[in-house]
C-alpha cells in the first residue's frame, strides 16, 4: 500500500499542470424570426387592435397581418385573447362582457353584418389563421365553448352571429362537434337559450353541408343521442324536440333524430327478443311484446321480420358439420315458425324474409345448400306463401347466391306452378 501510494504521488509531482475537465459545445444564434416580442395581456391585445383597426374592414389584409404578427407576438400564450378580440373585439371578463379599461376594435364577428356571406369572410381569417398556426386548433375550440357558456352575456344578433360562424366551422371541419356540450348547461337550457341557439347554428352548419354530413359529425363525438339534452327535462322527449326543429325550418333535423330514436328503439327491441328466446319464453308472450313494441315504436312488419330473423338465428350454436346442420336447422326453425309467421302478414313482408333467409345461407356458406328446405318448410308451416315464393323465383332483388338457389328452388316452383294451374284449372270446372 505504501509503495502504491509513493508511485501516485510520484506521478502526480510529475504532471503538476494536468488539465481540468471543461464543458464544450457550439452556441447557436438566435434567429431574428424566432425572437418572441414579450408582451402582457393588454399589451399584446393593444398590438392586435392596432393592426386590425389599420387593415379595417379588408379581411383579406387581416388574415395577412394575423399572419405575419404570429412570428412576433406570443399566439401560444394568448390565444384566447387573440380569439376573445376577433370575436367579441376585446378581452372578455367572466360572463362574455367586455373587459374594463380595454379598448376594442370594430374588425370583429359581432361587429360584423348579419348575414351569411359576412361570416364566411371571417370564418376564412379563422381558418387560415389556424391552418397556418397548427398549435391553435385546442386553444379556438376551448375558446368556442368558452363563448358558449357565455351566451346569455351577448346580444340578440351577437348570438346570432355567433350562431352563423360555429355553424361555418362545424361545416368546414375546422371546429368538432364535441363544442356543443356547452349547449348542455343547465341554465342555459332551463331559458330556452341553448335550443334558439341550436336553431340558428344547424340552419348554418346544413347550408354549407347537408343533413348526412350533419349526422356524420355528430355520430362522431356520439352527439348523436344527446340532442335531446338541449331542452329541460320536462320536454326532453322525441314528440316535443321534432315539433320544435320543424316548426323552425328544420324538418330535416328532426326527422335524424326520429329516426335515431327508432334505430335506438330497434336495438332495444332485439336485444329484449333475444333475452327472451335465451329464457325459453313462450312464444306467445315473445308475439305479444313485439307487436307491442311494434305499435309503440312505429315498426313496419318489414323491419321487424328483419329483427325476428336475425333473433332466432342468433340463438342457437349452429353444428359445424354441414350434413348435421341442415337437420338442426329445420328442427329450430320449425320450433319458432309460429313467431315468424306472426310477422308475415304482408305480401312485402313474406318477400323481405325470403331476402334475408337468401342473404343469410350466401354469407353462411355452410348453409348454402340448407336454403330450398328452410323456404319448403316455411311453405308448409304458412310462413311463406305460394305467390311470394313464386314473385321471388321471377323478380331478381338480389344477386347474392341467387343462381345457385334458383336451381335449388327449380323443382319445388315448377311443382308449385303445376299445383297452382290444377286450382285454377278445378275452379273452372266449379
């Protein structure tokens, strides 16, 4: 140990100048261009002002100097005061009044002309401020429920205006349906506040789109279902919400929801259908529900032969082995014949049952050739009658498999046809 030490304090005398370690690296210049002028709020609402006020009403010169004034000004940091001024012209303090001691500009939405040509103009500065400022998109939708919120706080035509520009930007893509939970709030709803409202932002948001589009972006953010959700709780029912929007020019609003309501009423419906066979209820009881349901909810036959079919073959575990499974089939079949034929009442009704059985055995294959015994089995249990077998046989409605069945139906037509030409033929001689 003693001799280490002396070699290292030998060798430490020897190089009495050894460097210590330092830090390198390059120091890179700060570019002019990505220099942020340090501003507070009403600093930078003044500089925002100024050059509106300058630019007046050419939008086009607006959306350039909101352009350019983003390489300077701090828009991260105060989106919503740049969105606060574009909208409203200045800063707004809680409840959507103007902020105290601020001045304002006449350069904004609720400034504006109230028609629909005006908002687009400005619905463009938007768009184009945020296509360029990618950062801003969250800030201008926080923003927009913000202003939602505070609807009660703005005028008449600045609802209006409000209304036509949220409308525009739904229509656009630039603004998601998810903004309009603001229209949920209670005090808003309990005035009537949130329904008027709606009224004019769907007038705006379907003239630049249409009612699919409309639906599309709704089922989106699953605000589909909750439009009913924009009157209290005493009205929130499908009868009021569809008197509503028709009477305000909106007939194609409120026939959506209706049929959202059915489409609902339809899942509830299957779903209780097949609980019910799951229990082994009785037949009769699973005939009078349905006809219930279908009376309360408007049903037409054709949907809910739909719904039965679909039901009753979802009910059971099907044999994979194809020779055992046509045996199954017509054994299960048979077992629910007097539940399908309760829904076949109708010409149109019988056809649509042969549609479905059709598409069910092509897109099932191993029951492709199980399909001519399940219709002789519905023609011998009255399920199915002659003349729509026989209208089904001549009228293509679907191609779906439809030569390989027809030749599996050729014997039993031409033994149908021949039945019905002795009928016509004993009738005669009667």
């Amino acid at each position: 140990m003693l001799a280490m030490y002396c070699v290292l304090q030998v060798s430490f005398m020897n190089n009495p100048k050894q460097q210590k370690p330092t830090l390198t690296g390059q120091r890179f210049k700060t570019r002019k261009r990505d220099e942020k002028e340090k501003f507070e709020p009403t600093q930078f609402q003044d500089s925002i002002i100024q050059g509106l006020n300058e630019n007046g009403s050419d939008l086009e010169a607006v959306a350039k100097f909101l352009d350019a004034s983003g390489a300077k000004l701090d828009y991260r940091r105060y989106a919503e005061t740049l969105f606060d001024i574009l909208v409203a012209g200045g800063m707004l303090a809680p409840g959507g009044t103007l902020a105290d001691n601020v001045i304002r500009t006449d350069v904004c939405v609720f400034a504006a002309q109230e028609n629909l040509e005006t908002i687009r103009a400005y619905a463009q500065v938007f768009n184009k401020l945020i296509r360029r400022y990618k950062y801003l998109e969250r800030g201008f939708e926080e923003e927009i429920k913000k202003l939602l919120l505070f609807l009660k706080g703005f005028t008449e035509s600045e609802r209006t205006k409000l209304a036509m520009l949220t409308g525009i930007l739904l229509g656009n893509g630039t603004l998601s349906s998810s903004i309009l939970s603001s229209l949920f709030n209670e005090n808003l709803v309990k005035e009537g506040v949130s329904a008027a409202f709606a009224v004019k932002l769907f007038k705006s948001w379907i003239s630049e789109k249409d009612i699919n589009a409309v639906a599309g972006g709704l089922r989106k953010v699953n605000m589909d279902n909750r439009l009913l959700e924009l009157f209290p709780a005493n009205k929130q029912s499908y009868d009021h919400f569809v008197k509503y929007f028709t009477d305000a020019g909106l007939k194609e609003l409120a026939d959506f929801v209706r049929n959202q309501q059915s489409l609902g009423a339809r899942k509830e419906l299957q779903k209780e259908l097949q609980d019910q066979m799951a229990r082994g209820d009785p037949l009769k009881e699973i005939i009078t529900y349905a006809k219930e349901e279908m009376k309360k909810n408007s049903i037409s036959e054709q949907t809910m032969i739909s719904i039965v079919w679909s039901c009753v073959m979802g009910a059971v575990e099907w044999n994979k082995k194809e020779e055992l499974l046509t045996e199954q089939a017509i054994k299960h079949l048979k077992l629910y014949s007097p539940l399908l034929a309760a829904f076949t009442t109708q010409g149109q009704s019988e056809l649509t049952l042969l549609l479905k059985i059709q598409e069910y055995c092509y897109d099932n294959i191993q029951f492709m050739k199980a399909f001519q015994k399940i219709v002789v089995l519905f023609y011998k249990a009255d399920v199915l009658s002659e003349e729509a077998i026989l209208k089904w046989y001549r009228e293509p409605n679907m191609a779906k498999g439809r030569s390989i069945f027809l030749d599996q139906m050729k014997k039993f037509v031409e033994w149908l046809k021949n039945a019905e030409e002795e009928s016509e033929s004993e009738s005669e001689e009667d």
